[in-house]
C-alpha cells in the first residue's frame, strides 16, 4: 500500500482527496498546517506527497523547498487554485514535480499519481545497463546518482527522469510530444510550457560552470542531447 501525504488546509477538499483516494487502496494522512506538514513529511516515509500553495503556517512554496533539502526524490504534486503560468514556474522551481490546477477532475488527479508513483517505485535490477553516459556524463539508473566530469549533480525525481530520458536517446531529437509522453505519461498540452521549463532547470544543473552544452534547443521542434 502507498502512503500518502497531504498538505490541505481546506478540510473539504482534503476530505474528498483522502476519501476518494482511499478508494483506490492509498493510505492518506491530511494534514492542514504547513509546519505540521513538514514535521510530519520529514519524519515519516511516504511515498508521494500533495501540497496545496495557500496554507497556514508554512505555504506550499516554501514547505516544498525545505523538503526538497532532505528528500531529493520524493515525488511532490502541487495542489493549487493559481493557474497562471508564472505560477506553476514558481511551484515546479521549488522543486514540485507536477503541477495540478483546482478545480480538478479526480480522474486526472488519480492519473498524476499514479504516473509519478511509477516513475519513482521502479528499481531495475543490478546489471551492466544500469549506467548510462554520454560525453562526460554518467547516471546511475540503480542508485540515482548523477556525474559530470566527476562531480556529483542534484536532481530531482523530474529532473533525474528528463536527463535519463535523453541519455537512452543521445543525439536524436525528441520532440515535446514525446517527452511529455515518456517523462510525464501525459499528452501535450500546447498551453502549457512546463517541458521547457524543465529542460531549462537540468540545463542549469548539468551545464553551469563546464565549457560544452549538451542539450541543444531546435526550435519549433525539440530537444537534442549532442
């Protein structure tokens, strides 16, 4: 069974998440104090947390970051009525993995769960094909660790996913239809930018202080790792 945390100050709302999710067979704790939250989320092993933005105590943003300082994998699904997209860059920059907008059908909700569950829960056995490198760069799918030239990178689940992504995939382009497909198990939404908001935040992990760039932008097309 899955557990499940879930930051939501509005009780009703909260109520209609745990119900329904517990329905499916997840393990729901609700929790409507953002100090509270983070308490609880340090302390104890979940396997995927919810956030709302508004809370009392310690808003979504700021419980986010402060969790993403000793949980670098968990996967966080930000829960919010502000659906602007400066509002999702700042809720994926503090290192949410997936960005929902209320009002929400739970069908999709249940989706964005379960596609980061997968992501996250998947441990491949220990074999030659567990690293993966291009140039300079190295990942281990076993360990999740990530090198360039030596130096350990920090990544989140996302980020970790999106890199992984182009290392199976080394000098064709993908376009933002197929990451969307691989790395998010979603369809492409045209209105959204959240694929190249990410591709920007691995560049700046991967490529900030060394001479040569590997991910190269075409545009209208994709992304290209060369």
């Amino acid at each position: 069974m899955f557990k499940i945390g879930l930051a939501e100050d509005d009780l009703k709302i909260a109520e209609l998440i745990k119900t329904g999710l517990e329905e499916y067979g997840y393990e729901i704790t609700s929790i409507s104090n953002g100090i509270q939250a983070l308490e609880s989320f340090q302390t104890n092993n979940f396997d995927l947390v919810i956030l709302d933005l508004m809370m009392p105590g310690l808003n979504g943003i700021e419980l986010c970051r402060q969790l993403r300082t000793t949980h670098k994998t968990l996967p966080i699904l930000m829960l919010t009525a502000l659906g602007s997209i400066d509002d999702k860059v700042t809720g994926l920059k503090s290192g949410a993995d997936d960005y929902l907008v209320k009002p929400f059908h739970f069908k999709e909700l249940l989706a964005r769960i379960e596609a980061l569950l997968r992501r996250n829960q998947f441990q491949p056995e220990k074999t030659d094909d567990q690293m993966l490198s291009f140039d300079d760069i190295s990942l281990n799918t076993y360990s999740k660790e990530v090198q360039r030239a030596g130096v350990p990178i920090e990544l989140t689940a996302k980020e970790f996913t999106l890199l992984e992504l182009f290392l199976r995939n080394p000098n064709r382009l993908l376009s933002r239809q197929y990451i969307a497909e691989n790395a998010w198990d979603i369809n492409f939404d045209t209105g959204t930018n959240v694929i190249d908001v990410y591709v920007n935040f691995l560049r700046n992990k991967i490529e900030k202080g060394f001479d040569r760039k590997l991910i190269h932008t075409k545009i209208n097309m994709g992304y290209i790792l060369k």
